[in-house]
C-alpha cells in the first residue's frame, strides 16, 4: 500500500510550521518575556533558537525522512537491531502525553472563544476575570467538554490522511492565523501610548536580563520548535527527496520566531496602553488582555479575533501531537487509520480529564507536591522533550554520523547546503552540551 505524502512545499511548510506555531508562541512566549525584561531577552532567544533549534528541528526531518516511516520505524530502519528505535518509542510517548494536557488548555481557549463569540466575555467587568478564569478551569464538566471538542477536531483532521487532512486544513488555517495576527497588531499598534509597549519589546536592557532568563531563553528555543516528541520527524517522513530540507527548516524556523514577535507587538502595546503589568504571567491571555478588550473600542470584536487566533494555533499543533502515535500503530501494527485516531483519541481524551480535574475536585490530590497535571507536564516538558532532543542529537553526531545526515538533507549531494560544517558542528557538539544545560535547569539541578 502506498504511503501518503505531503503534495506541495506550501503545504510542508503549513503543516511544519503549525506544528511548531502553538500555544508556545501565542501564550508562553509573550509572558516569559515579560517575565525577564523583554528585547534583552528576545535576542538570546533569537541566538538560541537559531543555533541549537534550528540544528535539531533539521535533524528531526532528515530522519524523518531517511526512515519514511513513524518514529520508531525510521530509527529501526536507519540503525536495524539496535535500541534507537527506544528514542522514537520515546518521541511517540512524550507526544501522546502532551496532547492529554495540551487539549486541555487548548478547551479552556475554546471555551474563552465561546463566550467571546456571544459577547458574554467582554460584558464581565475588568475586575471580575480574575474569578471568572478560576471558576471556568475550577469546573467538573464544561473544561471537560471543550477538551473532547479539541480532540474531536484534531481526530477529524487526521483521520482524513497527510494531504486531505493535515495538508489541506494547515493550508487554510495558517493564513487566516497569519491574517488575523495582521489585523490585530495594527489595532494594538495604534493604541494611544503603545509606543512603551514597543519599546519594551524591541529595546534592549540587558540589565533586566538574569541568568535565570538566559537559561529560560534556552530552554524555550527547543520547546518552541516542538522539538523532541517526534512530531516533525513524523512529518519528515512524509517529505518527498526533492526537496531541500535546509531551506525547509529554516524557513520554519523564521515562521515560528516571527509568529512569536508579531504575538509580542499584538500583546505588549495593549498591555502598556492600558497601564497594565506585563510580568502578569500565564494568566496574561486569560485575564490580563480581557481586561484590556473591555476597555478598548469594538473591543468585543478584537477579543473574538484574538481568542480565534489562539484557537487556530493550538489546533495546527495538536494535529501534529496526534499525527505521531496515529502513525506509529498504524504503521506498526497495521491497523486502519480511522479506527487508530478513534481509538487513540479517545485513549487521550480519558488520560486527559484528571489534567482538567486538577484545577478542580482533584486540586488538593498531589504526588511529590504537584498534581496529576502538573506531573504529567513536568515530565513531558522538563524530562521527556529535552532527553529526546539529546538523544537524537547523539544519535546523528555519534552513532548515524553528521556526514551521512548530511547526504540525505542534500539529497546524496544533488542539493546545496552551504551551512553542512556548521550544522555538523552544532548537532556533534553544540546541541547536546546546550540541552544538557535545559535538563539539569529544567529538574532543577542547576538554577
């Protein structure tokens, strides 16, 4: 039977670039930002993710690639009979259990889009969202329902294949994301007193800059790119040998970071224009720019946008999160791919409801002082994803070999790579030493 395949770059590049373009972009960035000083930051960041994502992201699609297959295939297809298929076994895990919270906080904007939809979001008074968030994310059933519509969208996705499903909708939801962003920088930008907000994001101070933020800017760099659970390695193997995977993934790459920025200049003018804090944290989507749609002219308009905006972002990446199991017992076990996104779906959405519990009636239940949640994304986020990231990184620099890495990104030499010493360097040396660093910051080794 043949594999299905991405059929054009524009849709490589869409489905690549909405995997890596999420809640990351859109929430995290913007309020760790704002957390360690802003421009300072953002331009660590830049060095970061340029140097140790960028390498790794490559890496991902070259075996991806290389392999043609899910993550586990493509490691034992590479390195027959020998224990690197257990980083693919890994990649698929770490992948299965982000979606169960990621779908999660996915519902919670989902239900935010709800309400800005009806006008019910922008009617509650600035000093009231405090309570309103705590009491939607506090709730047994509704956070519960809208997780089970996040999946149930992604799972429509998916089961339709690569081209008619995730090519086809990530053609049309990264232009409207795109769009929207557009439309929604230039009412921020034109806020009287923007102007600080601007400043904030694109001056440096590398007095407000720590240690801390350095490590932070590291760190997020490789979590950014969705690096590490297997979701562009499953999408390299959908890549057909024409086309030039360095370009590729710098190109996304590029997407990725100036999504990010262009959340920042829709953020952080608001945000000073209405005198608000920027160090607000994760609450900065949920009640901090709520407060500022209140205030703001056609503001319920915006909020709508804004929270649409969101919405799109969170479901480009959890097609990829459930694109990645799906094609491992697919594939693995050859079982029907409609029947394998149902099931595995439904198997997520069921580990998931004690992760939406634990702001809730499961609150107080805790293991090594977190709940069910906070566990699940402690592992997945601070162990998982960064051991993937550095097992690959071995296994390219050390085992495979950057030389054969390199052939298969050049298509055995037909294609240009003007970069190959560089990347060679940085995937050997550079990017195991740097996620070392992000594994001891991240569990708390170092500080």
């Amino acid at each position: 039977m043949k594999r299905d395949g991405f059929g054009s770059r524009l849709g490589i590049l869409a489905a690549a670039a909405g995997s890596a373009i999420g809640l990351g972009n859109i929430w995290k960035f913007p309020y760790i930002t704002g957390e360690n000083g802003g421009a300072a930051f953002i331009l660590v960041y830049l060095v970061c993710i340029f140097l140790i994502g960028m390498p790794v992201m490559l890496s991902e699609l070259v075996v991806g690639r290389k392999g043609a297959s899910n993550p586990v295939g493509s490691f034992k297809k590479i390195r027959p009979k020998s224990k690197w298929k257990f980083t693919g076994v890994l990649g698929v895990a770490t992948g299965f259990i982000v979606l169960s919270f990621y779908s999660v906080i996915a519902g919670w904007v989902f239900a935010y889009i709800s309400r800005a939809f009806t006008g019910k979001l922008v009617a509650i008074a600035p000093e009231e969202l405090g309570d309103f968030f705590g009491g939607l994310i506090s709730k047994t059933g509704e956070p519960i329902f809208w997780q089970f519509i996040v999946l149930a969208v992604t799972a429509f996705i998916v089961i339709a294949g690569i081209q008619k499903g995730v090519e086809k909708y990530s053609k049309i939801l990264m232009p409207v994301l795109l769009g929207l962003l557009v439309v929604l920088m230039i009412r921020s930008v034109t806020l009287e007193g923007a102007s600080k907000g601007l400043e904030f994001l694109f001056k440096p101070d590398f007095s407000a800059l720590t240690a801390k933020g350095v490590l932070e800017a590291l760190g997020h760099a490789f979590f950014s790119l969705s690096l590490g659970m297997g979701a562009l390695l499953t999408y390299g193997s959908y890549i057909n040998k024409e086309e030039k995977l360095p370009s590729l993934a710098l190109q996304i790459t590029i997407a990725d970071t100036l999504i990010a920025l262009m959340a920042g200049v829709v953020i952080f003018p608001a945000v000073f224009a209405y005198g608000l804090d920027p160090k607000m944290g994760p609450e900065l989507i949920f009640i901090t720019l709520p407060t500022v749609f209140h205030e703001m002219p056609l503001g319920g308009f915006f909020e709508v946008l804004f929270f649409v905006l969101i919405g799109i972002a969170a479901i480009t990446s959890t097609i990829s999160l459930l694109e990645v199991p799906v094609s491992y017992v697919s594939e693995e076990f050859n079982m029907p791919r409609k029947k394998t996104t149902i099931i595995i779906a439904f198997v997520i959405f069921l580990i998931g409801i004690p992760s939406s519990l634990s702001f809730g009636v499961l609150g107080d239940v805790t293991i090594f002082g977190r709940t069910y949640f906070g566990n699940l994304d402690f592992v997945a986020s601070n162990i998982m994803l960064p051991l993937g990231g550095l097992l690959l990184s071995l296994f390219i620099g050390w085992v495979w070999g950057t030389k054969n890495a390199i052939q298969e990104a050049t298509n055995e030499g037909t294609l240009k790579f003007a970069f190959a010493s560089a990347y060679g360097f940085l995937i050997k040396y550079v990017a195991p030493l740097a996620i070392v660093v992000i594994l001891l910051y991240a569990t708390g080794v170092i500080s």
